[in-house]
C-alpha cells in the first residue's frame, strides 16, 4: 500500500500525487518508471517518476487523465492509499557530463523530463531545455524546469504563452547555432520521432523514453516490445530510454493503437457506472 500524501491539479485533466512509498524513493534514478495498481481487479498503469526524495521516502508521479484507470486514479485524494506501487523499473539513464544537452518535454511529458535534466545539470553538463504544450493551461513545471536548465525555452502550439510552434522548431534553431553533446525527449511518440528527424542530420545522439502499452513491467510478458536497430526490445527491462536514431516509431504507434476500442468501453462503461452511482446520491 502506498499513502497519498500530496496532490495537486496541473493542468485540465493533468494530476500530480506525492506519494509515501520509500521502497522506490531510496533506489530511483533519472529515468525510471513505476507500475501501480489501485485495486485487486484494477489494471496495471506503468508511469515515469517524475520526482524522488529519498529523505522523505517520496515519489512523484504525474499523470494526464486520458482512460479508466487514470481517471479513477484520479479521483483518489490526499490520505487515500494505491493497492500496489512497484518500483523502480526500467533503466536509468546515463548521468555524467557529456558537455551541452537539450533536454526536450512535450506536454505531460515534461513531468519525466524533470529528473533527467535534474541528474545530468547536477554532473556539471549545460542544460538547455526546450518545453512545449498545446496552449499555456496545459503548461506545468515550467519554475521546476528553470532550476535545472541553463537556458529554457517554452513553446505553446497555438503561441498563448512562450513562442508558438512545436518543440521541434526551436530545437532546430538551436542546433543551427550552438554545439549540442546530447538531445533527450519525453512526449508523445509523434513529437519524440520529429526530434529524431531533426537531431539525425546534425549527427547529434538522441535519447527518447519509450512509452508503449505494458502490462508486468518486469520482462515476461512481451507486450511492451518495440523494435530498436532492427532487434525487438522490451521497453521495460531494455529501455524505456532507447537511441531515438534506431527506434522504429511507426510500429511503436501502431501498437499502441492495438486496444483503442476495449479502451473506449471500458471508459464508457465506467463513466455509466459513475453516473448511476451519482443519481443514486442525488435521489
Ligand atoms: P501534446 O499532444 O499536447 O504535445 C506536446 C508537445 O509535443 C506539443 O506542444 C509540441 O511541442 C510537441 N509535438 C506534438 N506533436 C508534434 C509533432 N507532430 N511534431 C513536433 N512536435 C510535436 O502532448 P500530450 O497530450 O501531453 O501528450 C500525451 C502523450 O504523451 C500520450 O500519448 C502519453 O502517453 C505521452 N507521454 C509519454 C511519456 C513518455 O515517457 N514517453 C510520458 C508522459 C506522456
Ligand atoms: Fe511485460 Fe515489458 S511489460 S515484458
């Protein structure tokens, strides 16, 4: 069981929770992800740390409200406990000075973006970051962002705060001017394949976090299989960080479309249910 014992609204359907569970907050690094489950029936929903303190035995998780499970996630509160909370999975990243490093988050993907360039300013890199979202409600973290980044430019797609455009389109101006050792992305799969695009005619290594359906996390039951440099790799025992040079992103979305539908109604069935249960308090 793990208390909740923080929780904040970021942004429209965007939560954070502090949750107690000392167990991951003394072993975690940049980089890595939890599985929690908040009942004995309930799904298994992988999420990226988005922060750890190891003195207080706290982790951080931020999550966008997007299906069942979320949003029941969601509507649990400060003093409410998650049923299981694994962690830490996955392998950290590589935290040494590699020189410049642009450090990329697109929408809630900014919350795992914060422990990497936390990790690697703290190694004495020079962190330039670049964070971006569809419009300035659904921008968070930006102070949090500042503390660790040298330089940080924010990006809104439809320019209602920072500069308007894609994350992509300042990261190209910023390899056309300076020298940059290392490019890191977290966001959705279609922002993390543009910035390979962009980065690989510079010659620049590009790191992305890799987000694909999972259901153990712990290497056994291949659902989370992507396919790097040609071989298939399982995100949670290989990555999630992976060369965004080699990731095969077209497969990656594909996959991730596979259960849109039972998704769907599971949703709709759960939003019934909550319906019913809402007129039955009412009457
Ligand atoms: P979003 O669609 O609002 O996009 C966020 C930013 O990404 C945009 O503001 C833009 O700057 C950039 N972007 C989007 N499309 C782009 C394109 N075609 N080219 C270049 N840049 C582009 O993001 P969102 O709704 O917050 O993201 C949700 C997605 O992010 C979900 O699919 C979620 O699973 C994923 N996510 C991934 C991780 C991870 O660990 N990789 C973590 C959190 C969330
Ligand atoms: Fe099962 Fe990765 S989630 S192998």
């Amino acid at each position: 069981m793990a208390k909740i014992v923080h929780k904040e609204v970021l942004a429209p359907q965007i939560k954070l929770m502090v949750v107690e569970a000392p167990w991951v907050a003394q072993k975690a690094k940049a980089g890595q992800f939890v599985v929690l489950r908040i009942h004995e029936r309930g799904e298994r929903v992988p999420l990226t740390i988005a922060d750890f303190d190891p003195s207080q035995g706290t982790v951080t998780i931020i999550f966008q409200e997007v299906g069942k499970s979320t949003m029941l996630l969601g509507t649990l509160e400060e003093g409410d406990e998650i049923l299981d909370f694994v962690g830490p999975l996955g392998k950290e990243i590589e935290e040494r000075n590699f020189g410049h490093v642009v450090c990329i988050g697109g929408g809630v993907g900014i919350a795992p973006t914060y422990p990497k360039a936390k990790a690697l300013k703290e190694k004495g890199n020079f962190v330039t970051s670049i964070i971006g979202a569809r419009t300035k409600t659904m921008l968070f973290w930006e102070e949090k962002m500042q503390e660790v980044s040298d330089v940080l430019l924010v990006t809104t797609d439809d320019g209602t705060y920072g500069e308007k455009g894609f994350v992509t389109h300042v990261l190209e101006r910023v390899l056309q001017k300076e020298k940059v050792d290392l490019v890191i992305a977290v966001g959705p799969v279609i922002m993390m394949k543009m910035v390979s695009m962009v980065t690989k005619p510079h010659g620049v290594k590009t790191l992305v976090s890799l987000n694909p359906i999972m259901v153990d996390g712990t290497g056994m039951c291949g659902c989370c299989r992507v396919t790097v440099d040609g071989k298939c790799k399982f995100t949670c025992v290989d990555g999630p960080v992976f060369d965004g040079h080699s990731v095969n992103f077209d497969e990656l979305m594909a996959r991730q479309r596979i259960y849109l539908e039972e998704e769907q109604r599971a949703l709709d069935l759960w939003l019934t249910e909550q319906a019913k249960e809402e007129a039955f308090r009412v009457v």
